[in-house]
C-alpha cells in the first residue's frame, strides 16, 4: 500500500519537483517520465530561471546557453520563466498545463525580443542515428532575421547557382534526420546574399547523437561585423556556440598610466607581435597618451584572434626602445577586450596591462556596469551609486548613504558587471575622507554597458591634475 501512495504521489506532481534526480533515484526511476530543457535564445532578455509548478528548477541561464535536461514524471506542469532584473525578478514568459508524456524530450525556447518574447517549443529529430550518423533538427530562432535558405556542403563549396537544402522563416523547425557524419560546411543566405559561413564543421564529434541548430542572433558588434546570426549546436549533453568563419577578436586600449608619459618623454606607442600578425612586430598605436582611448570609448579594433604580446615604447617608431612587454594575452574570436596601460613606470604599483572581458550585449531590462580601480594615487577606495540627488557628496562621505556599493576597492580590481535600473545616478569614490571622484546626475537607459575606470592626476604634474572617470559603453 504504501508503494502504490508514493507512486500515486509522485505521478501527481506532488513529489517530483523537490530537486530529485529520477536518473539517480533507484526507487523512482521505474516510473513513465520525460526530460524538458530550456534554451535562451531572447537576444536582449536578461539571465533568466526556469520554475517548473512553482519551484526553480534552472537557475542564471544566460543567453545563447542550453540548460541541462531536467527529468519529470509523465503528467501536466505549470512553467514560468523568470526574468532576472534589478529590484525583483519578472516571470516574462508562462505556460500553463504543459504536457511531459512518456520519454518525451522537448526543447523550450525563449525566444524574439524582450518585448515580445515567448515560447517556442521543439522536439528532438525522430530518426535514429547509426553510429556514423547524426540525426538533426534545425530552429530559425534568430529575429534579426526573416527567411533564409540554408545550404549544407563541402567544405569551401559555392552555393552560386546551387538550391538550398532547405528554407525557412522565423521560429520554423525543420527535422533534417538522419545525415552520415563527416565535415560539412553550413551557409546561410538571404535573398541570395550569404550571411553567414561556418566553416568547416566536422560531425564526426556528434556520432550516434541527436543534434539541434538554433540560429541565434549575434550578440556584439565584432560577430556582428561578420555575420548577423550564429549557429548554437545543442547536443543531450553540452552546447557550442558555431561563429561565422570570419569572425575576428576586438580590442580597445586606455591610456590610464599617471606617469608613463612623463617617463617616455611624452606619448607612448603600441606594438602587438602575433602569430596572427605574420612574423614582425606590428604598430599598432602611434602618439598614445594619458586617458586616449583607442579607437574609442564605445567602439573597438577588429584583429584576428590569437595570442599576442604588447610592448609599450617611446614614440620613436622602434619596438627596440619598449620599457614594457606584458605576457602573452589570448584573444579570442567574437569576444571583446578592454586592454588598460595601467601602473607606474617609475614606482609601484608596476605598469602593467589590465585586461577585461566586455560583455557587450544589451540588456533591454537594465544598465550593465563594470568598475576598474585604475588610480594608484587613490590607495583603496569605497565606492557609492545612489539616486541622483538623493544624497550629497559630503553626506556620502558621513556615511549617510549606507553601505557603499563597492568597499575597500584596491588598485587593478575589475568588478563583475552590477546590475542597474534605468534612471539617474551619482557616483562617488571615496578615499582618505573625502570624495575623490564626484559625479553627479549621469543618465543611464536600458540595454547600455558601461566600464567606468577610475583614473588620478597625471603624474609628477600634468593634465588631467585631478581624479576623474574613463567611461566606456557598448
């Protein structure tokens, strides 16, 4: 009798969903059941959790990334997505009654911009891979783009002239079934005009496995300068992001060194060396001087991806005369750096570069801001964002606006991205007592990504002679 209660419990959903693993649980695992993932594929929706009858089931999906199958009882079940914004979360999407039969396997998509985003659902290919197959289901869930047609090849094939291995709209689906598994090449075009080009893909790494393709919309200006889409193989067990082949690195650099120019006699220059270069140094930045950004605050230099050394010089045209190379920095396609000269040349804290990752998408629901302590002159710091208006700088400085957002912030930390809601702000940096750096009333709107640097005077005297704040955007 009491086997037959738990089964009848568990069928009902009424023990399903407290976080046991049905592949795990000897007792339960008999039971008919299905498995159910998400993908995020809302280009400009934040990181999202997934409730399944109420409880979170996936937590933090980002977009582009594919959670784990979660495993459920057959039965009917209330799913939520859940925006995660700042001040409180918002369920963004609602399915009512969604039904998990028995081995079922069904993909949900979030997907079409935040304003409009909505479900879509799909099922896994119904053929049945051999060992040197793969069987494959196909998504057009990219709303940057309308129909396309979609050529798979040899490698390095022309499609002029060549009829498309099939075509479709957005949120179509197409169960391609099952294909021998070698290296391929994936074209997608429009109207004739390619968009985009993989590359060879071998399958040989998805044998005997059920595959997906989401065309997705690329999330930054550097993959979008190759390709307005990129393909997410989805496979059981693990995701991978498919760029277009052409798709390069992109790097930016500051300037934010007090005293290099002071050292150097005046701006410095900038040479990278890199396999991807050829065999030579390359220049790369002529007359750098403090606080230049180069190419600009919000866009950035589109190089090929690899491995490269950067050396700082006097501006004499002449990698010979450099009083800096930093170790080898991997750059790698379709992700954007910020590169930062930062330190002292003539005392501590050493010069050095400070790379971060730019995580360049925007967000519809929030600013994205990152912070670097770039002012060695400022020791370790306590920074404040409040409402504009809401306190001043010297009520800031009493402690009257409570905890600071980022305390005993030291030279050469970069924060993670904070999450903020649209509106204004004051920033302040407080060091020794006082308010190093005030600004007040800056205006943030959704979907902007912001790194503030914080910089000092330049060193032994110069201009800029006070702090102050590099700010870059997307």
């Amino acid at each position: 009798m009491r086997k037959n209660w738990l089964a009848a419990a568990l069928l009902t959903g009424g023990l399903s969903l407290g976080g046991c693993d049905l592949d795990d649980d000897k007792y339960y695992k008999w039971l008919p059941s299905g498995e159910l993932r998400v993908i995020h594929a809302s280009p400009d929706a934040p990181p999202v959790n997934v409730l399944i009858n109420g409880q979170t089931r996936i937590e933090g999906l980002d977009y582009g990334d594919a959670s784990p199958y979660a495993p459920l009882l057959v039965g009917n079940y209330h799913i939520a997505v859940e925006g995660i914004i700042p001040g409180g979360n918002s369920t963004v999407i609602e399915v009512g009654a969604f039904p998990i039969t028995k081995n079922a396997m069904p993909t949900v998509l979030a997907v079409n911009n935040v304003s409009a985003i909505e479900p879509l659902v799909i099922t896994p290919s119904a053929a049945h891979p051999g060992a040197d197959e793969v069987a494959l289901v196909v998504t057009h869930g990219a709303p940057v783009a309308g129909p396309v047609d979609v050529y798979v090849t040899a490698p390095g094939a022309d499609i002029s002239g060549a009829s498309p291995a099939f075509t479709f709209d957005f949120k179509d689906s197409i169960d391609v079934g099952a294909l021998p598994v070698g290296t391929v090449e994936l074209q997608v075009a429009v109207s004739d005009t390619l968009v985009y080009n993989s590359g060879p893909v071998d399958l040989s790494a998805f044998a005997g496995q059920r595959l997906m393709l989401v065309a997705i919309n690329s999330e930054n200006a550097t993959e979008q300068a190759a390709a307005p889409i990129k393909l997410l193989a989805v496979t059981q067990d693990t995701s991978l992001a498919l760029l277009d082949a052409d798709t390069l690195a992109g790097a930016r650099v500051v300037h934010a060194s007090p005293d290099a120019g002071a050292a150097a006699g005046g701006p410095v220059e900038v040479f990278a060396a890199s396999p991807a270069l050829g065999a030579d140094p390359v220049e790369v930045i002529d007359g750098f001087a403090y606080t230049d950004i180069v190419p600009a605050a919000d866009s950035y230099i589109s190089i090929p991806a690899g491995d490269y050394e950067f050396s700082v010089a006097p501006d004499t045209d002449s990698i010979g005369d450099a009083v800096f190379t930093s170790p080898a920095l991997g750059l790698s396609a379709g992700t954007e750096y910020t590169v930062m000269a930062a330190g002292r040349v003539t005392s501590t804290p050493a010069f050095g570069l400070l790379a971060s990752v730019d995580d360049n998408r925007p967000i519809a629901t929030q600013v994205s801001l990152k912070v670097t302590h770039g002012a060695p002159a400022a020791g370790v710091v306590d920074v404040y964002v409040t409402a504009a208006g809401e306190f001043s700088a010297a009520e800031v400085v009493a402690g009257m606006a409570g905890a600071p957002v980022l305390a005993d912030f030291a030279f050469g930390t970069t924060t993670d991205y904070l999450a903020l809601s649209a509106g204004d702000y004051d920033i302040r940096v407080v060091a020794g007592g006082a308010a190093a750096i005030n600004l007040e009333g800056l205006s943030f709107t959704g979907g902007q990504v912001l790194h503030a640097i914080a910089r000092g005077p330049a060193e032994p005297a110069g201009s800029p002679a006070d702090f102050g704040v590099i700010l870059l955007s997307n």
